[in-house]
C-alpha cells in the first residue's frame, strides 16, 4: 500500500467518522459541566495538547472538591 492509498482511506475513514451520531461519552454533560470537554468534536481524534488539557481541568475540578470537603469537614 502507498502513501497515497493510505491517505485515501483515512480520509475516507474520517469522513465516515464525522457523518456518524453522537457518542453519548463524548457529550457527557458532567464532562461539560466541569469544564473538562466542550463535547464539540465526540468522534474525533484528540490532540496531545487536548487530552493534556481535559486532564489538567478533571484534575483542577477533582481537587477544588477534594479542597471543599475537607473544609466542610
């Protein structure tokens, strides 16, 4: 398989991706919520850069509850 043929069908792939419905995962409003997806783009890859930055934002809402609880102990 060349190059060309490959990239033919991973365009092909990611337009099929694109087209499908939702992933409910993806839209998850919790997620949402906290500020950890934006839940735009449910069926596409994520970045490097994207996954580093829901993670900082899951970690960032986990311990400002982790903080509360401890204060309202």
């Amino acid at each position: 398989m060349t190059q060309k043929e490959f990239d033919a069908l991973m365009e092909n792939w990611l337009a099929r991706q694109a087209e499908k419905g939702t992933n409910p995962w993806g839209k998850m409003p919790e997620a949402q919520h906290m500020g950890i997806t934006d839940g735009r783009r449910p069926q596409s890859f994520a970045t490097r850069e994207e996954v580093a930055t829901m993670i900082m934002a899951a970690l960032k809402h986990w311990t400002d509850c982790a903080i509360n609880i401890v204060k309202n102990s």
